[in-house]
C-alpha cells in the first residue's frame, strides 16, 4: 500500500511540472496585453488621466494589479494592499501534500482495490468529473489561466481576474486525525440503545436486556447514575440478568457511582449474586480500604464476610477488624481474627480492635479480643490506654472486665480525669482496684484539687470519705480549697473547711473578695479567717473590696475589718477614688473611714 502510495505522488509531481512549464508561457503573454490595454486607457487625454466608461470586463471584475514594477492605476494606489509577509503566503505544506494526495486520486476512504485499479492504469492520471458549467478563470484574450499557477506575492494580495465560486470541500488526508473513531465517553452512554439496555437491566427485564445484547455500544457501557448493565442489575437483585450479562462478557470488577457490583452486594446483603460474581472472578480485593469486605462489615451481613474471606479477601486490609469491634459486629470479629488478622494492628488514625471496642461499649466484643490476645494496655499515639479510653466514656462494665484482666489501675490521670468529670461509680472501681487516692497527675494534680475544681460536690465527698489528703498542694502550691474558692464553689469550700482545709498564712479571704462570692466570704469568715490578714503583696481584703467595687461584701467586711488600715495604695477609701468606685467610698465613709 505504501509503494503504490509513493508511485502515485511521483506521477502526480512529474504531470505538475510539465503543466507549470506550458502555463507560464501563456501567462506572461496574457499579463503584456493585458499591460498594454491599460496603458492605453491610462494615457487618453490632455495634462492628465481622463476617466473612461468601464468595458465590459471592468465593469464586472475588480481592478488588476499590474506585474512587480509596472506602474499602478493613480485611482487605485491608494488602496494597494501591501504584499503579505511569507509566514502569511497560502501554500502551506500541509495544503501542498493534500493537493498530491488529491492529484493521486487516494483519500482516507480509498480502499486497497481502489489503489491496485489505479495501478493497473500506468502513468494516466486518474479521472476527474468536470463541473456542471464552466467557471475556468481566463484573461483579456479569452485565454485559460491555470488555477495552479505560483503567484507572485503582489498577485497573492490582490483579488482574481472574475468571481470564482467557493472552492469544493477539501480531499481529506488519509493521515488526518479525524478519520480516527473517537471512543464514547464511558462516563454516559454513546448511544440510545445503551440508555435502553442499562434501563432494561435496572428493572430486571431479562428478556429485554436479550434483546439490546446486539445493538449496543459494548456489555460495559455505563450510565452516570446507575453505572454498568450489571451494576443496574444487582440493583434490581436480579439474579437472572446479572448472570446473562456476566455470560456475555461482562466486567464485574468496572467501577460506578456506586462501587463496584461486588460492593454493592455487600452493601445489600446479596449473597447469592455476590457469589455468582466471584466465579467470574471479580477481585475480592479491589479498593481493599473501601471495598466489598469493609463494606459488609459495616453493615453487618456476616455470611458475604464470609464468603469474601473465602474467597481470598485480605482480612488486614484498611480498618476491618477495628470497624467490625467498633460496630460490635463479635461474630465478624472472630472470623477476620480466624482468617488472620492481628489483634493489636494499629489502623487508620492510630485506631486499634480493642480500643474502638472499648470506646464504643462493646463488652462482649471486648471479652473476646482480650482473649484473644489483645494487649489490655496498649497505647497508641496519644499516649492513653483501653482503660483511660473506659474512663473517659464512663464504661464502668468495661473498666471491670479490663482490670480483671491485668489492666493497670495507677496510670497516670486516670482517677483525675474520672473525678473531674464526676464518675463516681468509676472513681469507687477505681479506689477498690488500689488506685493511689492522692497520687499526682499532669501538673501535679490530685483527684480532690480536680473534683474541687470542676465542683463535683459528690466526688469530694467521695474522696474525702476515703482518705484523701485535704491540703495536699499541686502546681503554685495552690491546695484543694484554693481551686474551690478561685472557681466560685461555695459549697466544696464548706466541705473542705469542715474536713480541717488549712487557710492560715493564705489569701483565700482575699481571693473570695475579688471573685465577688459573698457566700464563699461568709463560710471563710465563719471558719474564722483573720479578717485584716495580707496577702504577700500586702494588700488587705477590705482594699481589695474597695478596688473591685464589691458593695455587699464591703458591708460583711464590718465584722472586725479597719477601714483606715494603709496598704501599698494607702486606705481602702484611697483604693475606692483612685478606682471611681463611689458607692463603696459612700459605705466606707459611713463606716468611720478618714478621708
């Protein structure tokens, strides 16, 4: 094909060459007439050019532009176009190549017989049918002007001698990339059949779906919502057309808007089609993170589980295990487990089997991987155990069963952080497992400064009943009633007075005054805090009342506070102007305050 292709482009070039050669003789003669005729019209006349009726042929085709040096029209130099650049020039390689592949009669469409026909016919040029009239471009004496013809770049610029017609539609090249068939958009169907037939599948319309086998596209053309034939299929649980389609070629691993067709089964607990598709090999495996074995976890239908496993699924892909305890899918968890998955495997997010277990209340799920082998204090990336994880959610159950199975009881924060959200059925398993009551967690905090702090009266309670040290100090040496008071807890500060918190040589008095809680003030008072007593920058809580404008607490101070005790800012009065504190300054100067 290619020999015969080459052949022809010679022909075509040799038959060029010697019709160039005879055009440009009768060219050049027909341009001097043409010369010469204009001169003549252009010289008529005395002192200048006189203007003369246009002949015939002027009056029906534009004015022609003399050859390169003649001298041009005055009436037309005006409009003279300038002669293109060559990178403007019409004859391109790309029209040239075309012009040879027409010329050699041979076009995408031209088929193998064609071109040895054409062979058969030696050096003739191949046929060509003549247009249905004559629209030949000829000059002044009538004479034929060959389209072909090299122009020159002042001739390229300017219109022809008469009106041509519009050219005919190019030949196309048998190299053009549009002879190419585009392949359809997988993404919808190419045609009105494939529409049909993935229509037909989604209703389970078997006999139908027959029908369409031999005028669509491809088995596997998908449709934007309902994706292949056999994913609308399985849709429909049609078992009949899935294994119709499956028999004709279908792919059962193609992905769709909803997964693949395997996928899909687990989601809806198809476990016959689900099995009919891992005959015809769908992969057990495909997206492992999301697939079919995930998927049916999720959602519970043990017996595809099985089936996938079974099929070869990998049970350590992804999440499986940790969703299926997460879930407490216990049944599940025992297969994947049977099928080799790793009880402590850290998944996504430093998840762990127990720990999601644990989190989510899934005791008997918990008893099961604890025996089977979970590590009952395994920590993951933020440092907290399956017990903390227990506390946290307030698993009392749960807490149980991981003591019991050698969990650590003294972790760190983990009686803190179960007084401060105030379990106390939590703290009491904790307290009876031997956990330190006054151990020291983060920042040095025990569980009664926690509890006095969040004002978990019961905890308190709790902890005070069972020994805990009531002024045991933490970070700033601040001690549980120091938290109390600071925290407004009126009634936690009554508790802790009652059990002996010691308040000498502190400026809790003063510390209640500037939180503004006159019960807080009242129970120090009544526990017999010095009422004058300065805090270490010297300043007392009757100028400090001053300072903060606490009227009502300003009038309990009249228990034994001297209002013309100075401090570092003078008297308590001194502390009420400096800070515009007018009705304080009323009550002090009613109480015996000096100005």
């Amino acid at each position: 094909m290619d020999a015969l292709v080459a052949k022809f482009r010679q022909q075509a070039h040799i038959a060029e060459l010697e019709a160039d050669s005879e055009l440009q003789d009768s060219t050049s003669d027909a341009s001097d007439s043409l010369m010469s005729r204009e001169t003549s019209i252009m010289s008529t006349g005395t002192g200048g050019t006189t203007a003369h009726p246009p002949s015939e042929l002027e009056a029906i085709s534009p004015a022609v532009t003399p050859a390169v040096g003649a001298s041009a029209p005055l009436a037309d130099r005006s409009r003279r176009t300038e002669p293109p650049s060559l990178e403007t020039h019409p004859n391109t390689t790309e029209d040239v190549e075309r012009s040879e592949h027409a010329v050699a009669g041979v076009t995408d469409q031209t088929s193998n017989t064609d071109v040895e026909g054409l062979a058969d016919a030696g050096t003739a040029s191949p046929a060509v049918s003549p247009p249905d009239k004559d629209v030949t471009a000829r000059n002044a004496a009538g004479e034929q002007i060959d389209s072909r013809q090299p122009k020159s770049m002042v001739q390229a610029a300017e219109p022809p001698l008469v009106n041509k017609p519009d050219p005919a539609p190019k030949t196309q090249s048998y190299k053009s990339k549009d002879s190419k068939k585009r392949k359809p958009n997988p993404g919808s169907p190419a045609l009105d059949s494939d529409k049909a037939f993935i229509t037909s599948a989604s209703t389970g319309n078997l006999n139908m779906v027959g029908l369409l086998l031999g005028f669509v596209s491809s088995v596997d053309a998908r449709d934007k919502s309902l994706g292949t034939a056999l994913q609308a299929a399985v849709l429909a649980r049609s078992l009949e057309v899935v294994e119709l389609l499956l028999s004709k070629g279908a792919d059962p691993d193609v992905e769709g808007p909803h997964g693949t067709a395997l996928k899909m089964c687990a989601v809806h607990g198809q476990h016959a089609i689900a099995k009919l598709l891992l005959e015809h090999g769908a992969d057990p495996d495909m997206d492992e993170a999301e697939g079919a074995l995930l998927t049916a976890v999720m959602h519970g239908h043990e017996a595809i589980v099985k089936l996938l496993l079974d099929a070869g699924a990998d049970p350590r892909a992804g999440d499986v295990l940790q969703r299926a305890a997460q879930f407490g899918r216990t049944k599940i968890v025992e297969e994947l487990l049977d099928a080799g998955a790793e009880v402590n495997a850290i998944g996504k997010h430093q998840s762990v089997a127990l720990r999601e277990a644990v989190m989510y209340g899934r005791e008997e799920t918990v008893s099961v991987l604890l025996a089977r082998g979970a590590e009952v204090d395994l920590k993951r990336g933020d440092d907290e155990t399956p017990l903390m994880d227990a506390v946290l959610h307030g698993r009392p159950n749960i807490i149980k069963c991981l003591l019991a199975n050698g969990a650590d009881p003294k972790g760190k924060n983990i009686l803190q952080r179960a007084s401060e959200l105030g379990r106390t059925e939590v703290v009491t398993i904790l307290l009876d497992a031997g956990t330190d009551i006054d151990g020291k967690g983060s920042h040095n905090a025990t569980a009664l400064r926690c509890a006095a702090a969040y004002g978990k009266e019961d905890i308190v309670r709790l902890l005070l009943s069972r020994g805990a040290d009531v002024n045991v100090k933490g970070s700033g040496d601040d001690t549980a009633l120091m938290l109390a008071i600071t925290h407004s807890r009126p009634s936690i500060v009554k508790l802790l007075l009652d059990a002996g918190a010691d308040f000498r040589g502190s400026s809790v008095l003063q510390t209640a005054v500037e939180s503004g809680n006159v019960a807080t003030v009242t129970n120090l008072l009544d526990a017999g805090v010095d009422v004058n007593a300065r805090r270490q920058s010297g300043i007392s809580a009757l100028e400090a009342a001053a300072r903060y404008g606490r009227e009502e607490v300003v009038k309990l101070l009249d228990r034994g506070a001297d209002p013309n005790s100075k401090g570092p800012n003078g008297t308590a009065l001194m502390e009420a102007i400096q800070h515009r504190r007018e009705n304080v300054a009323k009550i002090l100067l009613e109480r015996g305050a000096r100005p």
